[in-house]
C-alpha cells in the first residue's frame, strides 16, 4: 500500500477455496480497498504528527521557572490541547510587580499554537511597557485583527483564523499596595481566596474575544490581604455556563475556601481530584494559582521632596542611610548616582513636588522617581565636545533595567540594580 509515494503497509488477500482464483471484479475491489486503506492510515499519521507537534509548541511556550521575586508564589497544572491551543505565564514586571496572562484560541492544530505564540511574545513587550491591563488587551485585539487580515495566502486557513476565537486575561498585581489590576476578553475570571475563608470572583467585566474589534476594554482593581490566593482556569476546566456568566465552578470555589496556609502545589492537587471526570477532561486544561505576598515596611521607604535643586543633596544622603541599614553600602556609589540624576531631571523638567521610592527585592535593589510631568525622558548619546546629556546614559550603563511608566498622576522613572553583582 503507497500513498504519496511512500509505502504505508503491505495487505495480503488469500481465498479459502481450493483452486478457485481472483475474478477482475475481485482484483478491482481489493485494490480499491488497499488504496483507501493507504490513504487512511497516511492521514492517521500526519494527524499524529501534527498533533504531536503542536502540543510540544504549546509546551515550549511556557517558561520553565519564574524569576525569583516577592510579589507571589505559584504553583499550576497544564494539559496540552489537541484542538485549539492554550498559554500561560507569569512575567516580572517593574516595581517588583507581577503580571499573570491566559490566553486561548479555538484555532486548530499548529496554526493555533504558532498563534498564541506570537500572542506572548507581544504580551512580553507590552508588559515591559508596564501599560494598564485594559490596554493591553485593546492593542492585543489590534494584534490578533492584523493576523486575520495577513493570512498565508491559504484561503482555507484564513477562513479558519477569520472565525477563530482568541479569549485572554490580563492581570498585574502590586505587592507595595496589595492592589490586583485585570482586564478580561472572553475568558473566565479568577477566584480569590482570602486568608479568613472567603472565596469570590474577582468583580471585572467581561469583554468580548480578542480580534472582534472591541478594543474598548474595562479593568478593575482589588486590594488583596496578604495570603491570598488567586487562581485562574481555562474554560477546558469550566462549563461554558461559568465563562457566560462570569462566576468560577463550585469544584474550584470549594477547595479553594481550605487555602490559607497550606502549600500550593497540595491545594492544586486537591482542586484537580475535586473536578468531575478529569480522566476524560479534554485537552487544554489549565490551572494556575498564585499567592500573594506583601513587601514588609522594611523593605520598602518613600519620600516626598519639593521641586527644589538643593533638595538633591539630601536625596542622596536620605537613600545613603537607608542603603547603610539594608547592609547595601557596596551599592551605594551607582545608587546615589542614579538618584541624583532622575532627582535632578524631574526638578528640572517637571512641575510639583517629587516621589522618591527604593524597594528591597530579593538581590534587587529597585530606585523610582515620580513626578506630575508625562513627557518620558529621552535617551541620548552625548558626542565629545557636549557638556550635557550623558547622565541617563550613565544610568542605563550601570543598571540591570531601567524604563518609565506612566500613571493618572504623571509618571516614574525606575532602575533595577542586582546587589549581589555589586557586592
């Protein structure tokens, strides 16, 4: 048997009376048979392989660990889908904040996954833009409309990808404030767990898919005690009841109300055993849960200082003393630095008194400086004979990170420095 010009298999006919042979008739409908045959177990084979394959895209697409950081520890579950395609991550953003993504599309096959992975490595950039969760899925909804409209020249697959569904939430989460940010586009939304007991769905509302042309999304936002628990799910993990309207699944919402104290990775198991026939749940089950955890006072200190030059100074003596406590005094050069240079920039292009904040996280030492002005600063590269414009070269020279976010008040500029390099 030959299908595509390759062998697939070799069939024998046999007759059991002695003497007998085949007649045309017979010969026709054995190769008839043999042909059809071949052709099936070619399309078994190429389903096989294309199912194959997507499911490790879609594996691939998870990160392997996060990034050591305060805001929350996690723990998940993920069944890879054979139709459709599925994602998740956790992603550390500035501030020693955190954002939490979910993604799914009806789009079949690796066209789906290879989908969704452009879909993260968008939500990567914009999360590094440090924008509104609401905005983000508005220009993730541009995204997944410029991908139906460029399609491969294949008219079945862009009549696929046309048709297709792409539901997300969106989420970041403060551990300064305890303050949950999301936005949601089709998907379901998470169930909270507080300390005392209390479970309820976070209170947001549900947009449309992404690649409908809402992109008029609304966010909402929480104060979490810390020690909740937050966990989201993909609608493989709920009924289509739940996703309509907008509350999580009994099974979900009842081991949820044991989980203060104990370890995340029991909890999951104790949720996955409570959902009804997960034997046979389909692919595409995902389950993530993510406590919170609040920056203690020692770790975080802020300032207010007038729109004064001579204030500089003692901003640089105030992050001095507070380095000195920290045990963070091989710091302390670049970090003064820093401080005097976004200090300087702020008094002198902004109106209004200046935030300076420095947050302890982890081997991360975090400096931000808020003003009223939204006008982000300009990066520039000073040539020999200037007298100016080198000292935000020299901050991006000597920090891990830095960037700016913008906020209803103005906007911070902020540096990530690694302390155990400068130690």
């Amino acid at each position: 048997m030959t299908a595509r010009e390759g062998v697939v298999g070799i069939v024998t006919f046999y007759r059991l009376r002695p003497g007998s042979s085949f007649s045309a008739f017979d010969s026709l409908t054995a190769g008839e048979l043999a042909s059809r045959t071949a052709l099936a177990i070619d399309n078994a084979r190429r389903y096989v392989r294309e199912r194959t394959m997507a499911r490790t895209l879609q594996r691939r697409l998870l990160r392997r660990r996060t990034a050591e950081q305060s805001a929350v520890t996690t723990s998940h579950y993920f069944a890879p889908a054979s139709a459709g395609a599925h994602w998740f991550d956790v992603i550390p953003v500035s501030g020693a904040r955190v954002a939490f993504v979910l993604a799914e599309t009806t789009e079949t096959g690796l066209s789906g996954a290879a989908s969704v992975g452009r879909l993260g490595a968008a939500v990567h950039t914009l999360a590094s833009l440090d924008l509104s969760p609401e905005e983000v899925l508005a220009r993730l909804d541009t995204l997944v409309t410029q991908m139906a409209d460029t399609g491969d020249g294949d008219s079945r697959h862009d009549d696929a990808l046309a048709v297709a569904e792409i539901r997300c939430v969106y989420g970041v989460y403060d551990p300064v404030s305890g303050r949950l940010s999301l936005a949601v586009a089709g998907h379901v939304p998470p169930a909270v767990a507080e300390p005392g007991g209390t479970v309820r769905t976070f209170s947001v509302p549900v947009g449309k898919a992404l690649g409908t042309d809402e992109r008029h999304f609304s966010g909402a936002d929480a104060d979490l005690p810390d020690g909740s628990v937050i966990a989201f799910c993909a609608p493989a993990l709920a009924p289509d009841a739940t996703a309509r309207d907008g509350q999580a699944p009994a099974w979900l919402t009842g081991p949820l109300a044991s989980a203060a104290g104990r370890p995340l990775d029991d909890l999951r198991d104790t949720i996955l055993a409570s959902f009804p026939d997960l034997g046979r749940t389909p692919g595409g089950a995902v389950l993530l849960l993510a406590r919170t955890h609040r920056l203690g006072d020692d770790q975080v200190h802020t300032w207010d200082l007038p729109s004064d030059p001579a204030i500089v100074a003692t901003a640089r003596s105030l992050v001095q003393r507070q380095l000195a406590v920290w045990g963070l005094e091989e710091a302390g050069f670049v970090t003064e630095l820093v401080v005097s240079e976004l200090v300087t920039n702020a008094i002198r292009y902004a109106e209004g008194p200046v935030h300076l904040r420095v947050i302890r996280d982890h081997e991360t030492l975090i400096c931000e400086v808020s003003d009223a002005s939204t006008t982000a600063p300009h990066l520039r590269y000073a040539r020999t004979g200037d007298e100016g414009g080198r000292g935000l070269f020299l901050v991006a020279q000597l920090t891990q990170r830095w960037g700016t976010r913008f906020s209803d008040t103005g906007k911070t500029i902020w540096t990530e420095q690694d302390t155990q390099a400068s130690a």
